[in-house]
C-alpha cells in the first residue's frame, strides 16, 4: 500500500489545470513551509502543495491522485501536535486555506455551515454577533481551521461543560478517495439513519476522506462569566480539588491545572509579570458561565468552600475584564512557552477526572526514576493533562531511545486508571506507535478495515494513526 508513486510533471500540469497555475506550489522555499506543523522539530518535504478553491476541484484532485495512486496530506493550518499534516511519504500536499468562508449563520434554527478553512477564532466571534455560542476554543483558537479541529475532535478549556468539537457536528460535505461527494448525515439535532459517518469521520485525522463543508450546532451565548484562581502548596491537592467541585454540585466552564513552572515560563515569554509565591505547588484556573451574576456569585462561593477544604493557599476572583484577558493570556501562552528554546515531547494524557491526582503523581514518579523533566498543565475538569517532556541536557541517545521505555509506562499509567493515550490532540504520526498500549490489535484491525472501505488504495494521509 505505500509503495506510492510521486507525482510527475504531467501529474503537476493537471492539477495546474484543476486549480489554476497560481494555487499550484513547486518552489522549494515555499514546500518548505508546507513540510512542518507545530509537532516536535518534524519536516518532510512534499512534492508539490495543490490549493484548491471548491469542492469540485478536490474531487477531481483526489481522483487524479486515486488513479495514479500518489499519497495526499490533507492539511488545515498546520497548528497540529501530532504530526497528522506531515507529508511523510511526499506526494501532494492538499492546502484547505482557501475554504475560508463563513456561507451561513441560521438564527432561527441555531446553526451554521462553514467552510473547513474558517479560523475557530473568526468563527467564534461571527455567531456571537447574533448572540450565539460555539464553544469548542482549542489554545491555537485564533489560528487553527475548523477542519483541523475536526479531523482531530479538539476540545479546549471549556470542554469541560460544554464539551468538544465532536458535540457540535450536525454533518458534512466529504470528498471521498476516489473523488465521490458525499454527506455524512443530516442537519438535524437527531440522526438514527444507518451507521453515523459524521462521528466516525470526526477524529479520523484525514484518513477516510476530505471535509469542504461543515453544518454546526449552536447554542445562546452566556452573557456572564467570573474568573477564579486558586493556589495550592501540593499538586496533588489541586487535582483532588478538582472532583470535589462537582461533587458539591457545581459545574464550572472552565477547570484548568497549571504547575508553576508553566505560568513562570509564559510570563518570562510575553514579558509580564506573575508573582509565584513561595511554598504554592499548582494553580486551579475556573470560571463559571451563565446569565444570572448573582447565581454566578453564589457558584464562586461554592466552589470558594470547596478550595479551602482541600487547601488552597489563596483564591482570587477576576475584578476586571483585563484581569481576566490577563490571566487567560497567560494559561494559553503555556504550550507555546513551554516549547520556546527547549527540544521537547508533549504527551496529551487523559483519565477519568477523580484519577487526575494518581495520574499526576504517577508522572512525575516516572520522570524523576528516568530522569528528566516535565512540565505539566491541561483540562483538569476533563482528566485531561498535558505532560511536556523537556530535553534539557539529556544525552540524544536516551532522548532517541530509553525515553520512549518512560513514555510507554505514563500510557500504561493510563490505561490502567481507566483512560487513553489521547483527549484532543489526535495519534497523527509520532503517536500511532503506542497504539498498542491502549488497544487490542483485534480493534486496530477492525480500524484498519475501515479505512481500507474509504480509501481502499490507501492514498489519503498515509503514515498517520496505523
């Protein structure tokens, strides 16, 4: 299956053909672009970027490709941390950038069909102008494509109440390998027609066809929200504090855990100041969202309770809207601080949200029995932790070998707590390895079987999750 053909210069003259000779790349320098996403410090260098403009032309790209049997990396906004729009065997790289419209907000029936290309951020901001709410806000939200959090089934801070990228998804128009057009479903809030494509084409990563239209799901925009941080002398408390706040009832939009390394290093990379004080082990980022301040207020009160009796050092409530974009600005920068000037392995765990203190405990016990460092932050309200491995001075022998022995045993962690290798960021490339860990291979077989049904000459972003 992977014994691919590279596309030739009579390959080239058709999709010039297809798409126009401006939508067509071969220039080095500007492949170049097109051979990295955000994973690790990963390139491979496609043959040719072919951007197409309508569906039709994907179809005919894709059928053109399907015959000469030449490997196609979809590709959104190249903002991925697995590595699922890397080029790994060359070929065409399909550039989804010019599917970047917005072709209809339905207020009457709360929904919206978008183009794969639109930015989450864009997005975002248009429904709320007719005070309407899509709530998946994945840290790259002011960069990443809508196809890309589809393709990857992103979540974000608010997943928490809200859930992901998943739970907004009515249908979609897919171009098939071999070019066919279909839908998935159906743009209706209910769907019991047959086998359900629409999720089982979210989260697939590229590999079963290409998306060129999306119908959303929205819902009222809550026109109130408080912030809260809370420091804690232990890590372990933070996290054990997390399930408390639903135990006492209360559902928070938002429930993220960061070490204080990771604000540290986000204040340093922005250059504002965040005070860590002496002897403080984690932070517990929350808010609560809704249209009543005074229930708002009561929530915060209730949650206040909960903090202390796990044993939060302090707890500060937001006074101000720029008190609130400060201290978002800060948790977003975190991924991107952590990477700044450090070679590094970002591993995206996810257990059950009452295992997030054995997980973190386990974690760290793992990196300090095979030396070396991680920094940690993610979703606590989802068990959703990010676990960044940094390099620092560790020997390229261990970094490209026995590391691989400690990233194993956290998924094995994992698994063993009743979660996955993977909550949002996708298996991709440098993941589909560890597979096996979490999954049987008579489950990974009936995958593959899948895949093979879509894109039976498996030319559709080869190299990813198998």
């Amino acid at each position: 299956m992977n014994e691919f053909c590279q596309p030739s210069a009579d390959d080239i003259a058709v999709f010039r053909t297809i798409v126009g000779d401006d939508q067509v790349v071969t220039d080095p320098e500007l492949l170049n672009t097109y051979s990295k996403d955000y994973t690790e410090d990963l390139r491979f260098m496609p043959a040719v970027v072919v951007k197409p403009g309508t569906t039709q032309e994907v179809s005919k790209v894709l059928a053109h490709c399907n015959t000469m049997h030449i490997p196609v990396t979809p590709r959104g906004a190249g903002t991925g941390l697995s590595g699922g729009a890397l080029p790994v065997y060359g070929g065409v790289v399909l550039s989804m950038e010019r599917f970047n419209r917005i072709l209809e907000i339905d207020e009457r029936n709360f929904q919206a069909t978008v183009e794969p290309g639109v930015i989450n951020e864009v997005f975002q901001q248009a429904v709320r102008e007719k005070g309407l709410f899509y709530p998946p806000d994945p840290a790259s939200k002011g960069s990443c494509f809508l196809g890309g959090n589809l393709s990857h089934s992103s979540g974000g801070p608010r997943a928490v109440k809200y859930g992901t990228t998943r739970d907004y998804v009515l249908n979609m128009e897919l171009v098939l390998a071999n070019g066919e057009v279909i839908e998935t479903g159906a743009n209706t809030l209910k769907y019991s027609t047959g086998y359900n494509l629409t999720h089982l084409l979210i989260g697939s990563e590229g590999t079963l066809g290409v998306i060129t239209k999306i119908q959303f799901r929205l819902i009222p925009h809550p026109e109130q929200t408080l912030l809260m941080l809370a420091s804690f002398p232990s890590p372990e408390n933070a996290c054990e504090a997390v399930s408390g706040i639903f135990r006492a009832g209360c559902t928070p939009s938002v429930c993220e855990f960061v070490e204080p390394e990771g604000f540290r290093l986000s204040s340093t990379m922005l250059n504002i100041p965040f005070e860590i004080k002496e002897g403080i082990g984690a932070y517990l980022l929350i808010e609560v969202d809704g249209n009543d301040l005074n229930n708002l207020m009561l929530d915060c009160e209730k949650i206040s309770v909960v903090l202390d009796e796990f044993g939060a050092s302090e707890v500060l409530l937001a006074q101000s809207s720029d008190e609130k974009e400060y201290f978002w600005k800060l948790r977003r920068s975190i991924g991107e601080a952590t990477k700044h000037g450090n070679v590094y392995k970002e591993e995206d765990t996810v257990v059950p949200r009452a295992e997030l203190p054995r997980l973190f405990s386990g974690v760290k016990e793992i990196s300090q029995r095979y030396g070396f460092r991680t920094v940690c932050y993610g979703h606590a309200g989802d068990g959703n932790l990010h676990v960044n491995i940094l390099k620092d001075q560790l020997p390229d022998a261990f970094w490209n070998g026995d590391l691989d022995k400690a990233i194993v045993e956290i998924f094995e962690l994992c698994k063993k707590l009743g979660g996955t290798i993977s909550g949002e960021h996708g298996i991709g490339y440098v993941q589909k390895k560890y597979m096996p860990v979490v999954m049987p291979e008579s489950q990974l077989q009936l995958m593959r079987g899948i895949k093979l049904a879509f894109d039976p000459r498996g030319i559709l972003n080869p190299g990813k999750i198998f």
